[in-house]
C-alpha cells in the first residue's frame, strides 16, 4: 500500500490544508491520540512564542464517517484563527 500526502497553505494564510491519500477503508481515526500529537508542537522549537499560545485543531473534511476512513482520500485542514492580525 502506497500512501500519499499532499499540502497547501503557508503560515501567516488563513489554514493549512493536508490529503491524505492511499489509506483504506475502515481505519479508526483516534482524535485523542490526534490531538496529542497537534499539542507536541506547543513544546517544539520555533522562531517565536506564538507557538506556545495557538491551540491547533485539525478538522475533518472529508473520507471520515463515525470515526472510520471511507477508502477514498482524507481532507484535513488546521484554521489559522489570527491570520487576519498578520
């Protein structure tokens, strides 16, 4: 199985945008362990502080029903909320 994984987006725009192809059908996506992972950024390294107070939440577009991949690509994205501030 080959997986593919396209992006779009930049920092300071309004979200970043992830396709997630190549997954199959029936997979349980864990939003905890997702989450987790969002928050390991907060204690990374970076060129500002701003990493430390933006809580990154990844929305579900697309090819997630009840919790489970559909088999076809899955749309994420994560919403910049103060873009408009840059």
């Amino acid at each position: 199985m080959s997986f593919r994984f396209t992006t779009a987006g930049e920092s300071h725009g309004p979200g970043l945008v992830t396709i997630v192809e190549g997954l199959p059908a029936g997979l349980e996506l864990d939003r905890e362990a997702l989450d987790r992972d969002m928050a390991r950024r907060q204690l990374g390294h970076g060129r500002g502080g701003r990493m430390k107070i933006e809580t990154d939440r990844v929305e579900i577009r697309a090819g997630v029903r009840h919790g489970f991949t559909m088999g076809g690509p899955v749309a994420a994205l994560v919403a910049n909320k103060d873009y408009k501030n840059w």
